[in-house]
C-alpha cells in the first residue's frame, strides 16, 4: 500500500528544504565558507528533524487508519449478522404460516 499521507509531507519539506537551502546559495559569494557550512550542517539538521517529525505523524496517521477499519469491519458483522438473523425470523414466519 503506498502511502500518500507521507509522501506528501515529504514533499512539503523537501520544497520547503530546497528554498531554503537557495538562499544560502546566494550568500556564498560574499559570506565567508566557514559560515556558509555552518548554515548547510543547522539546514540539514533540521531537515531530519522534520523527518522525524513526519514518520511520528505518519504512524499516528497509520494507527487512526486500522482503527477505523477495525470499526468499519465490526459494523459490517453487525450488520450481516442482523440481516441474518432478520432471514431466519422471516423464513420461521413462512414456515409457520405455510404449516397452518
């Protein structure tokens, strides 16, 4: 199963990453280099940050998408057990009038 979810807030931070990381390439002329690696390694930091970030809400996302299948499912067997049951009543009601 592929997961939209996620990859979708991939996206959204990589774009996000890929702007950022733009500017600071706009600065590489007249910022000294030593700065310039401190601004990649902090913009690579939290990019994986926001990674983490994603696979937290990703899995909250998973976890919500079982549970509302479980709960779909359940009300399913409900709802054929009901009918089932309401076809037997019927058929017993047919039985007993055809019997009189």
């Amino acid at each position: 199963m592929l997961n939209f979810n996620k990859n979708d807030l991939i996206n959204d931070v990589l774009s996000e990453y890929y702007k950022t990381f733009s500017l600071t390439l706009d600065t590489a002329d007249f910022v000294p280099e030593k700065y310039n690696s401190k601004i990649s390694k902090y913009i690579f930091k939290n990019l994986k940050k926001m990674f983490r970030k994603i696979d937290k809400e990703d899995k909250r996302f998973q976890k919500e998408l079982i549970k509302e299948n479980k709960k779909l499912k359940k009300q399913k067997k409900k709802l054929n057990k009901q009918e089932q049951k309401l076809k037997k009543e019927q058929a017993n009601k047919d039985a007993n009038l055809s019997i009189k």
